[in-house]
C-alpha cells in the first residue's frame, strides 16, 4: 500500500480507542466452530472472476438492487441511488457499536457506503444515507482500506454498510482484497432491500448477514420508507441469506464466523406488525436465528415535520412521533421467547472491563 492510499485511509479511519468487551456467550458445538476459513478464501478463482462478470452485467443495465433503473453505471450514470460507477463512502473505522458478537475488543471494521434505496422518514442517519456526504471511492482504494482495518486495527471482521445499491462493487472489493491478503469474514450489513441476483453474486463472498426486517405490511412501508414492495423484496432476501449463511455459529472467543443476524427496530404502534415477523422467522427461517430487537427509535429525519406526500396529502407522521417505550420493547422480547425464538442480542450485553 503506497504512502498517498495509507494517508488518506487513516484520516478516513480517524483515531479510534478500543475497549475491551467481556461477553456472557453460551456456546455449544452445533454454533461452535474451530479455525475458521472464510467463505471468500475458499472460492477458486474461476468463480471470483465469474462474479465480476457477473456485477459488471448488473450495471451495466443496473439491476443491482429492486429499484431496477437500467442506467449504466458502468458510464457513471445515476439512478434513484444517485450512485454511479464508484461507491460514495462516507466513513470507516473499528465501530464498537454494533452487535457484542461483531465488535468484540477490538471493533468491528465497518465501511459506511452513502445512500439508499430505501427513503425511510425516520432515518438517524438521514445524513449520509439521503445526502451525498462522502466521497466516491474506488473499489481499489475500498480493498486498501480493508486491510488496512484488518491489519493495522486488527479489527474481527470486514463490515459493509447500506451495501444494497453498490453489491457489484462490493463483490470487486472484496476480490481485489483477496489478493492483498485479506482474511477475516465479511458482514453485509442491510435493509433487506436486496435484488436476488445481487445476492447470488455475494454468494460465496460474505460471511455474516446483518439483515433488517423492518415492515410487514405494504402500507406501512410505503409510508414510512416510500418503497411498497419492501416486506415481499425483504422476505426473499432473507431466506436466500439464510440459504447461503445459516444460523450463526462463532468461535471459541465468542466472534461470530458465519450466519444470519436478524435485526428489528421496535417502533411506537407497530406491534402487530412486528409480531407477524417473528412469526414468519420462526415458521420460514428458523427459531436458532440470532436476533436483535433495537429499541433506540426516537423522531428522527421528516418525523413531527409538516412534508407533502402525493397519495398521503401533508403529514407529520403523528402515529410515531415519540420514542418507543420500555413497554413496547418488553412485550415484543416476551412474543419472541414465546414463540420459540431463544437467541438474543438483548440477552449478550457488553461489560466493560
């Protein structure tokens, strides 16, 4: 890695202390793995370039999430992600905020890409995700960074965020890092707004989903994401991320390796909603899924703001201007033990030492 790439990686990077995070894991052999080669590492080289092939394909007529623009990204052109040949990326560096099995003691190595393709009203980070703050960035310049996180922040794992729009690129990232010595596993880290053939280009490559399933209903989502086809797009994409993933397993540390991760933000008045998820994870997934009920949602974004909508007429979104509460948060945790779900984030707290 040349002096310009190392500099400019570390001031994206920025100075990060880690601290050391003790975990209450219970481990047994069917989620228990030894010497862990990632999925990646274990591919022949014929199938890596058969996949650049393939993402190549996808923009050139861009396919690469459901939105289906058909502009050619391949000669930078734009569609509803505002993204084009190269992935804005926003921030990156050992993130000790996500789930305690992914950051461990010395972080997650997590690349924020800028965008979406998803317009939710209530986003917290409705800064990168609907403005362009970042830069674009090639998938070179991508792969430098991430061995630069793993080999200089020693972070557990490679972390892609908001990578719907950009998973061509994000598989040229990954391959390009392969030759540069790349080891540890990847987390796609996601909506759940995912095109099929985007997935089967990851197919291979990622280790460790980190999926939202955020509605159930078209109605909602159309509303509060302006996406209506969002719970059948994210449905699918689930189940052919557990096709390729399975339950999540972990190491002797307690890391995880490889597996699906299921989040769910708990949102005020949406209970029923949230219960018909679970139901359909216990009955089409499986009730050994490690999930993750979130109960940071407070108004964020367009929430309690007076904004147009062509079909809606003016709303401020009333029905979720206010935080969740503890309540809501508990009830949803009981329906999930209830049902059969055993395997949460809740219950695997960090202890700082």
């Amino acid at each position: 890695m040349n002096r310009r790439v190392l500099s400019e990686a570390k001031f994206m990077l920025g100075c990060v202390t880690s601290k050391s995070v003790g975990r209450n894991l219970h481990l047994a052999p069917p989620f228990l793995v030894y010497d862990y080669i990632t999925k990646a590492n274990l591919q022949l080289p014929e199938v890596l370039l058969q996949k650049l092939d393939m993402g190549n394909r996808e923009l050139r007529s861009c396919r690469a999430c459901p939105r289906n623009c058909d502009v050619n990204r391949l000669e930078d052109k734009r569609g509803v992600c505002n993204t084009g040949r190269n992935p804005i990326v926003s921030t990156a560096f050992p993130h000790f905020g996500e789930e305690t099995v992914l950051q461990g003691w010395k972080g997650s190595g997590t690349i924020f890409f800028g965008m979406c393709n998803l317009r939710c009203v209530f986003c917290q980070n409705w800064d990168i995700s609907q403005q362009k703050h970042g830069k674009e960035v090639t998938p070179e310049h991508i792969a430098e960074i991430m061995i630069l996180l793993q080999d200089e922040y020693k972070c557990h794992n490679i972390n892609f965020v908001t990578p719907e729009h950009v998973g061509p690129q994000v598989a040229e990232c990954i391959i390009k890092a392969l030759d540069m010595g790349l080891k540890v596993p990847i987390v796609y880290n996601t909506s759940s707004y995912d095109g099929l053939s985007s997935l089967e280009i990851m197919d291979g490559l990622v280790d460790i989903y980190l999926a939202d399933f955020k509605f159930w209903t078209n109605e909602t989502s159309f509303k509060l994401a302006k996406c209506k086809n969002y719970p059948e797009v994210a449905r699918n994409a689930i189940k052919e991320m557990f096709r390729q993933v399975g339950d999540l397993v972990f190491d002797e540390s307690g890391l995880a390796k490889q597996g699906l991760i299921l989040r769910h933000l708990v949102m005020p008045g949406l209970e029923d909603e949230a219960k018909l998820i679970l139901d359909w994870v216990v009955s089409e997934i499986s009730k050994d899924t490690y999930m993750n009920l979130m109960e940071q949602y407070h108004p964020d974004f367009k929430v309690g703001k007076r904004e147009l909508r062509s079909r809606i007429g003016y709303t401020n979104y009333e029905e979720i201007n206010r935080p969740v509460t503890e309540s809501e948060v508990d009830s949803l945790r009981q329906y999930a033990r209830s049902i059969g779900l055993w395997r949460f984030e809740h219950d695997n707290l960090p202890a700082y030492l």
